[in-house]
C-alpha cells in the first residue's frame, strides 16, 4: 500500500491507490474544508504536490501507486463563532434532584431487600420518584458497602423515574448545553447546584469536511453510511466536554446531564439515524419527540450514569434548535406579531402571536456562510465583514485589520447594498461589468486583487430572494401582511453581525420593517441552557413543538412566483 506523508502536519498514513486525497486527509483526521462535499465544484481543499510542483484538489486527485508528500493549505479558523445571546432568567430547577437519606437496617426476622428499603428511605424522604421505580443493578450492586460504610446514609442524584448515582458523600454535579449548528458548534458548562454558567466553547462543524450544508452531509450518509458522520460529531462535543471542565475546578465525570439543540439533519446524524426520509419527499424527520438517553451509548465523554437530553425537533427542516430559540425568547407568549428568524446555512423563521406560532424553512444555501461565493469565507481572519462605498472607492472592515482573504455574509450584503445605492448594480442584480474590485493586491492575500464577481451577486440573489418568500408567504399563512410585524428577532450570529440596512436595503427584510428589528444572539444555544437547568422549559418545549403549524414553502401554489418576486434587488 502507498503511503502518504502531510509534510505540515508530520502525519503518515497508508492508502488504497483508488483513495483521493479528501479521502486520506479525513484519514489522517486532518478534518479539511470541502463545502461541496468532495464533488469538486468549491475549490476550498487545494493542497500542492512538492514532487509534481503543481497544485490540485484533494477531492478530485487519487493516491496512486506511489509514496506521496503532501502539502495542506492553511487550516480554517475558528473565527467569530458567537456564544452570546439576550439572556432568559429562569428559576433553577431541573430535571434531576439531589436528597440524603438514611436507609434503616433490615428487621430482624424480616427479608427486606437493600434496594426495597433504599425505595423505601427515598419515599420517605419525600423525593420525587416513582413508587413503582424499577431496580437498578448498578445501584444495587453498591448498595450494601455503601449502607455499611456510611450506617446507612447516602447522597442520591435522581430523577422521578430512575436513580442516577450514589454516594457515601455530596456528588458534584455539573451540566453542559450543546447549540449543534451545520457550520458551528457552541458549548457552556454550568454549574449544576446553581444553574450559572462557568465555561463555554467553541469551534467549527468538523462534519465540514463531508460538506457544506445539510444537502452534501445527507448524501454523503446514505452514501456511505453515517459513522463517520457521527462519530466525528461527537468526538467534538466531547472534546469540548473536556476542554471546558478543564478551566473549572470539574472533571468531564461530573457532567451529569447535557442538552442538544440542532437542526433536524444534524440531531439525526448525532443520533446515527437515517436522513434517507429527509432528502426524499415527503421530508419528515425518522424522530422528532425529545428523548433522554444514557450518554454512554453514544460514546459521549461525561459521566458513566449521564444523560443526553435531546430537544425536539418541528418539522423535517426546522429543528431543535428552533425549539431552543422558541423556548429562550418566549416567543409563544408574544402579544404582537413577532418574527423570529435564524439565518445561518439553511434560514428558519417563526412567526408568532398570542400562543398562535407557523413556522418555515427557506433553502437559502451556505450563501451567507461563503459557500458558492468565489471569494467567499466564513467569519474568520481576512474576511471582509462590512463595506461603504465612497467617491474614492470601497472602504472595507476586515476581521483581524489583515489583508483581504475574502468576504464573509455580512460584508456580502453590505457590498450588494452599496452597489444598488450607488446605481453600480440595478434591481435585476446587474453589475456595471462582471466584477468589483474589493482590495488591491498590495492588500490581498490572494493571488491578485479581491473581486465579488457578478456570478457572486446571483448567488446572493437566490438566498435572499429565498428568505423574503419565506417571510411573505408566512404572514400570509397567518392572514396578515409584513406590515402587521412589530418585531423581528434575528438570531444566530449572522443575524447579529449583519447591518439590518443593507439586508433591507437589497429586499431580503422587508424595508417597512427596519426599524423593527433587533438582534437576540446565540437563542438556540440559550433555550439549550435553560432546557437542562429548568425542567419546565424541557417540559414545554414538547408541547410547542406539537403546536407549531410548519410551512412547507416548496408545496405551496404561491411559491414560485413569490420566489421570482423576491430576485429584484430593493423591493
């Protein structure tokens, strides 16, 4: 077998000679970028050949019969991932309790068992479990040192219908909320006696690597199964587990009990369910209700006796991170029309008043997140992240004041904005000539000067367009017009790094609604929050999810001509 030797990283591995080199990087665990999912069309896993002097793309070049070294481009930064959001103060109550009982001795001449009698001290006690709670062998196994040893006192960790774990003295308990995005991953540890967080972590979807969006991750699935998929999701969470518990005065032993909130693609490839029912009409997720599950049967790195709390999610493509967002921002409690909306790499909205809540999901691709953009990027270093255009030509803020690597989402509108105000690109989205000159070379990192092509523009074109149909055919679902909207939340971090003039100014907004909006920040990683520290959270968010009426925009007779409505650029 070939072996191929990453120079950068010093890594070797042995290959098959039919393997491309994505195939090999993802071996080696290098996690590389490839938004199109290997299918050659974004051009982001380039690496260069030494030997040959000629670079190629990962995904299109195969190992070969040869030993061969490799040279990788740079890594993808982490960058801007918020964390952040408008906080929801809730009483801390969750769904576990912690007692200390005295189990008495057996009578004599009686046979009471010790897990009859434990039963029997924690009824007593007053705690909250069921009277019929099934034997744990676990906990029975440990049970008659423990009574020895402590002359019958123990600390309990339980929830109503189970004993998660015993001890002669206090459990520290913490908890942890996960916000599972296609592009990014958000972390917080709390502490579990008082509900305050006191760590948090972030970094980018190492499922990146098998695509850009839900589409390529889903294909690629049925494929070639969802291990990999699944196993590498989880690997970060639990990284991330370890990596914050590190900074505390815990270990990842002590993390009793962690939410999940993500959209309904990833919730199934984190679950290792089929997404076959997500790709194929009629698109209904294979689950939707929350469920609680023993951590240990996915291989996640937090206490043995743990448990995963998974939010439920909507619809097949509105997930559980809308549920989190829902459950964070008291969105069914709202008196007014009130618009929620979560652009990231697919864009969901909810519509809402008095209980009553319709929500969607719009296909506006990775557009926003630099996918299909030429010189796009996510929100990292180099990335232009807002633009004014002047007399003397683009005035640009890069992330990291470097020299230009590209433009992420939020420059993407500004620049689209500033041509249409400056009659540099008409309302069809046409662009005075095929491109406009963003950075010089003496301040590119590019080979060359830093264009937005006007194949770029329609690309933009199409996301936007999607969004504004998503908007107008909701409010008419709800038998009213974007008028009778108070107010719009964007959340997620496009939504908070984003100028709400320009995505109005283009028409992705509706321009009557500008002075409505404001940004709610990272809401589904806040509803993940208040999930695992308040058991009425996690309660209700069942119950909302089954009265949300879900759209779908696709099916609808209006649709098309809305979607072609929705291209002209300032409407």
């Amino acid at each position: 077998m070939p072996e191929i030797r990453f120079i950068k990283e010093n890594i070797t591995i042995k290959t098959e000679p039919d393997m491309t080199l994505l195939e090999a990087m993802r071996l080696a665990g290098l996690n590389p970028d490839a938004p199109c999912g290997g299918q050659g069309k974004c051009g982001k896993c380039k690496v260069f050949l030494p030997e040959r002097g000629e670079t190629v793309l990962a995904c299109r070049q195969k190992a070969g019969e040869e030993d061969l070294e490799v040279l990788t481009g740079e890594h993808t930064s982490d960058g801007n991932i918020l964390t952040d959001a408008s906080e929801k103060t809730v009483a801390f109550d969750p769904v576990y309790s912690k007692a200390v009982i005295d189990v008495p001795p057996c009578p004599m001449g009686k046979s009471l068992s010790d897990w009859t009698r434990f039963k029997g001290a924690l009824i007593d006690a007053g705690c909250d479990i069921r009277e019929d709670l099934k034997p744990d062998l676990y906990i029975a196994a440990r049970l008659t040192s423990l009574i020895k040893e402590n002359k019958g006192r123990i600390h309990v960790l339980y929830m109503k219908d189970s004993v998660i774990e015993i001890s002669g003295e206090d459990l520290p308990v913490c908890l942890a909320a996960f916000d599972i995005g296609t592009t990014t991953l958000a972390g917080y540890l709390l502490d579990g006696e008082t509900g305050d967080v006191i760590a948090s972590a972030s970094r980018l979807n190492p499922q990146k690597q098998f695509g850009g969006d839900v589409i390529s991750r889903s294909n690629y699935a049925l494929e070639n199964g969802g291990e990999e998929l699944a196993s590498c999701i989880r690997e970060a969470v639990s990284d991330m587990i370890e990596e914050m518990t590190a900074e505390t005065k815990y270990s990842y032993s002590d993390v009793y009990f962690t939410t999940i909130a993500g959209n309904t693609c990833m919730n199934h490839l984190f679950l290792g369910l089929d997404v076959d029912s997500l790709v194929h009409a009629p698109y209904n997720p294979a689950l939707r209700e929350s469920v609680i599950l023993d951590a240990k049967l996915l291989g996640i790195r937090m206490n043995r006796r743990g448990r995963l709390m998974m939010l439920p999610n909507i619809a097949g493509f509105v997930g559980a991170d809308t549920t989190a967002c829902i459950i964070s921002t008291d969105l069914a409690l709202q008196k007014e029309w009130t618009l929620l909306i979560d652009i990231g790499t697919n864009g969901e909205m909810v519509l809402a008043k008095d209980g009553k809540m319709a929500a969607c999901s719009t296909a506006a691709g990775p557009a926003f997140e630099g996918v299909g953009i030429s010189i796009g990027m996510r929100g990292a270093e180099g990335a232009i992240s807002h633009a004014r255009y002047t007399r003397n030509g683009w005035e640009i803020e890069v992330i990291g004041n470097t020299r230009v690597k590209g433009i992420c989402g939020s420059g993407l509108l500004d620049v689209a904005a500033e041509m249409l105000r400056a009659g540099i690109m008409d309302e069809n989205g046409h662009m005075d000539g095929q491109m406009t000159v963003l950075a010089e070379e003496e301040n590119s990192a590019l080979d060359g000067p830093v264009c937005l092509l006007q194949k770029d523009i329609r690309e933009l074109q199409m996301a936007k367009a999607a969004i504004r149909a998503g908007i107008e055919l909701l409010s008419s679902h709800m038998g009213i017009t974007v008028n009778d909207i108070q107010h719009v939340w964007l959340a997620g971090a496009f939504g908070s790094f984003m100028n709400s003039d320009s995505a109005c100014d283009i028409g992705m907004i509706p321009p009557i609604l500008k002075d409505r909006i404001s940004s709610i920040g990272n809401a589904a990683g806040m509803g993940a929050k208040v999930a695992v520290i308040n058991k009425k959270c996690w309660e209700e968010a069942e119950t909302l999810t089954e009265n949300v009426d879900f759209l779908e925009l696709a099916v609808l007779p209006d649709f098309q001509d809305t979607f072609v409505d929705s291209l002209e650029f300032g409407c």
